[in-house]
C-alpha cells in the first residue's frame, strides 16, 4: 500500500498484516455468509425506493452539504430516461462478534468503501505459504477457508462489461488524487484480464475527469475517445474526495450516463447509516427482505441503533447516551472510517450537537464488545522500526463481499463474493485500513 503520511507515487510499503489467521466461530461465519445474497437484495430494493429516501434524506439534507450533493444528482438521475438502469454492486457487510453473549453484530453494509478485496485473497495465499514454509505454523496447517473475494470483484466487473455489450469498450476505475490502494486495484485489474482479456480498464482520477468525460446525445460515456462501459469508483463516497465543483460536474456526468456504475448514487445513499438506523425497525425491514429471504436471521445480526431527530425518541436516544457515553457509538452520514465518535468525544459532540438542527445528520448505535484473540503484527510503521512484529491483543471485524447485477425488473446476478477480516489492536476504537488502523487479516475457522 502507499503510505498516507509519506505519500509518493512510487512508494509502497507492507500493508500492515496479521501473521496467523485469527480463529473465528464457523457458526457466525455461516450465518453471515448465508444472509449476503439477501444484504445484496435489500440494498437494491431500498435503493429503488425513492419515496423511503426522500423522507429518510428529508431533514439530512437539509443540514449535511454533502449528503444534499449526492441527493440531488441521485434526483437528476432519476429525471433523465437515458441513464443506465442496470446496476452493479459490489458491497461488504461488516461485523463484529459481541463477547457476552456471543452474537454477531452487524457494523454496517459498505456500497463504496468496500475496499481490500484484492488483497484479502493475497492475505490467504500468504498464510498458505508461511504455513509450508513453516511448519510451526500448526493453525494455518489445518487452515479451511479461502476468501473467493478477488474473483468475486473481478467476476462482477466482467459480468457488468459483458452485459453493457460493447467489445471495445473499457472499464473506468475512478481513483482519488492520493491513492494509497493502489496495490488492491491492481490485482483486480489483473484478474479481470485473466477473466476477460478483452476488457480493458482505465484508472482515472475523479478530479481531473471531468475535462476527459463527454456524454453524447443518447448518454454514451466515454473518456476521451473511448466508450465506456462500467465505472467503478473507488472515491467519492466522503466530501474531500471531491476537490472542486469540476469533481460534482464530473459525478453528475457518470451518474447520467448509459455506463454501468458500481456503485450507482441510489446504491451509495442505500447505503448510509441513516437507512442502517430505519432498518433496524422491523417493520421497515420486512418491506425489504421477506421471510423466506433470511428476514429473521439479518435481523439477528442487527444491534440497538436510535435517531437524533428533534422529537421524543431522538431526545431520549440523546439523554440515554449522555448518561452511559461508554455502552453507545455516535455516528455521522459517512464512509470510510475516522468518522465517529466514542466514550468523552461522543458526550462532547452530544452537547455540542444537542440544540441544533446538526444532530439529524447522526445516529446513535449500541457498543459491541467484541470478542478478542492474541495475534501478531507485521507493521512497516515508523514508529515501530524497532519492532517489526508486535504481539497484542485484537478484536476481529468480519466483512462478507457480495456482488449484484440488477435492475428494476431483473436481478441478473447475486452472490455472496468472498470475506476479509480485519484486525484491530483490542484498545483502539477503529479498525479502518485506509483509515490508519486495523491490520488486514485472515480466518481459522473452528
Ligand atoms: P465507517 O463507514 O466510517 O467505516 P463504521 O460504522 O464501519 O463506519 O465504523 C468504523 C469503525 O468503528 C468500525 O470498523 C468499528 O471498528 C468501529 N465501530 C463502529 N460501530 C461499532 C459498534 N457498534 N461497536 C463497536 N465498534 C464499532
Ligand atoms: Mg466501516
């Protein structure tokens, strides 16, 4: 991965890794897997839903610039009969395992940051590798998963290309000025060759786009000359990814276009904590996911999660957490880590937050307490040059890729795509790779 402190082009650096696989229940790992293909489907179907987005947007956009920028061009989008209407998803619904009782918890569905695909299927290659080249390695010897997530990603994308139906044209990876995964995406790429030699892809960055995009007269994209047939972004999803308005132009301009996106804007506002919180309510649940479809056991996997709204429920969820800061995480409309607040900082935004229009922007969600494991560490942070490895304590955060190809008539492809664990030291809040913490991991299954 490039490193975020000391960003140069052409520097990578190890991703920080776990050196055994992290031993996680069977029982939760199935449950979880089991349910992806329904996750998928109620992404899809909330995000077609436009009367529940616009009241579930309703007071959010009022006071979050930034969530009101995606909502306008989503209702752009919808005005516009050219616009592709089949969409690609590629979503990673993350987890963590409650210690007492024991029970998965669900973090959140990611739509965008849904990152280290690439890389959680390296992970695994390395753990079978360390396992024969030593044979002390006894847990990675009996090792019985491997995440399908590479191929999974790349699979998608392919699929997506193949149903757009155009031979020459390419797939648009859309990056951020400062990419650090790099390393990620270009396994994909790579396995997308190895699927489709025909599909080529384009990495562009989403602020210097808009100048190289035109849309013609039936909203065919394409960058500069050529045609474009998916766009798969792997920015824009928080408000520094976009530089100026040339990076809202060039947004709009994909979101209108004949190209298939992964995600679509429907997808990413499907996908925001806000829709989390309203599905948690069962009642709004059930509309999305029937019974047969695994309604009860998604259900068993969500925790407590509370409005902020300016009524009755938002100001008890607001005086509860105040009086217990330590058992809740408050936590605003983003993706990608680094975004929320926990134990003094959450009563401190709480007080700030409390008597303003802001706090509609956030949701309240009960602290998982999660199991922890003993593990190793291989780290290339400055700070620890004298230890390369670290042995710590860590809580482990599950995350389940699924991939759908869908309209509003027609679910193409659905599937469950894979796993990455992540890692964190058990003391840190936040286990967000790109984000600086967490390490990148791999299952034992037991
Ligand atoms: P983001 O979209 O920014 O990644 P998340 O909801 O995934 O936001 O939260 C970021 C991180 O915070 C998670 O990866 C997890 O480590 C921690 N976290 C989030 N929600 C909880 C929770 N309910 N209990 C414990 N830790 C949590
Ligand atoms: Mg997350």
């Amino acid at each position: 991965m490039r490193s975020k402190e000391s960003f140069h082009e052409d520097h990578v650096q190890v991703l920080k890794f776990c050196l055994f696989p992290s031993p996680f229940p069977v029982r939760w790992y199935s449950l979880a897997v089991s349910v992806q293909k329904s996750i998928n489907i109620m992404i899809h179907r909330v995000a077609h839903d436009n009367q529940f987005l616009a009241e579930a947007y309703k007071d959010i956009v009022t006071i979050d610039e930034f969530s009101r920028n995606l909502y306008d061009i989503h209702l752009k989008v919808l005005r516009d009969p050219k616009a592709q209407s089949t969409c690609l998803g590629h979503f990673r619904s993350d987890y963590m395992l409650n210690q007492d009782p024991e029970i998965l918890r669900q973090i959140e569905v990611n739509t965008v940051a849904a990152s280290f695909a690439g890389q959680s299927t390296l992970l695994d290659q390395l753990h079978t590798y360390l396992s024969r080249k030593y044979p002390f390695m006894v847990l990675s010897e009996k090792k019985s998963h491997c995440s399908e997530s590479l191929r999974g990603l790349a699979l998608g994308l392919v699929e997506a290309w193949e149903h757009y139906g155009v031979a020459d044209a390419i797939i648009l990876f859309v990056i951020s000025d400062k990419e650090t995964n790099l390393c990620d995406q270009k396994v994909v790429e790579l396995e997308i060759m190895s699927i489709q030699s025909k599909a080529n892809v384009k990495r562009r960055r989403l602020n210097s786009l808009n100048e190289h995009i035109t849309l013609d007269e039936d909203n065919i994209l394409r960058l500069d000359d050529q045609e474009v047939a998916v766009v798969y972004y792997r920015t824009a999803y928080v408000p520094k990814n976009y530089g100026s308005q040339s990076a809202w132009d060039a947004r709009l301009k994909l979101e209108r276009s004949r190209a298939i996106k992964c995600p679509p804007i429907k997808y990413q506002l499907a996908g925001a904590k806000k829709i989390q919180q309203l599905l948690t309510k069962k009642d709004i649940l059930k509309k999305y996911v029937s019974t047969s479809e695994g309604l009860d056991e998604i259900y068993s996997t969500f925790g407590a999660m509370y409005p902020l709204s300016r009524d009755e429920e938002g100001d008890q969820a607001i005086d509860m957490a105040l009086r217990s800061p330590e058992k809740y995480v408050l936590k605003p409309q983003r993706e990608g880590g680094g975004n929320n607040f926990f134990g003094e900082d959450l009563t401190d935004k709480l007080l700030q937050i409390k008597n303003s229009e802001e706090r509609n922007a956030y949701v309240l969600m009960e602290l998982v307490k999660p199991v922890h494991i003993l593990n190793h560490y291989i780290t290339s942070d400055k700070k620890l040059k004298e230890r390369r490895y670290v042995k710590d304590e860590m809580s482990l955060e599950l995350g389940i890729y699924g991939v759908i190809l869908a309209n509003e008539k027609k679910i193409i492809h659905n599937r469950e795509a894979g796993s990455l664990l992540r890692s964190k030291v058990y003391t840190d809040k936040e286990s967000g790779i790109t984000s600086g913490s967490g390490f990148i991991d791999d299952i034992f299954l037991y």
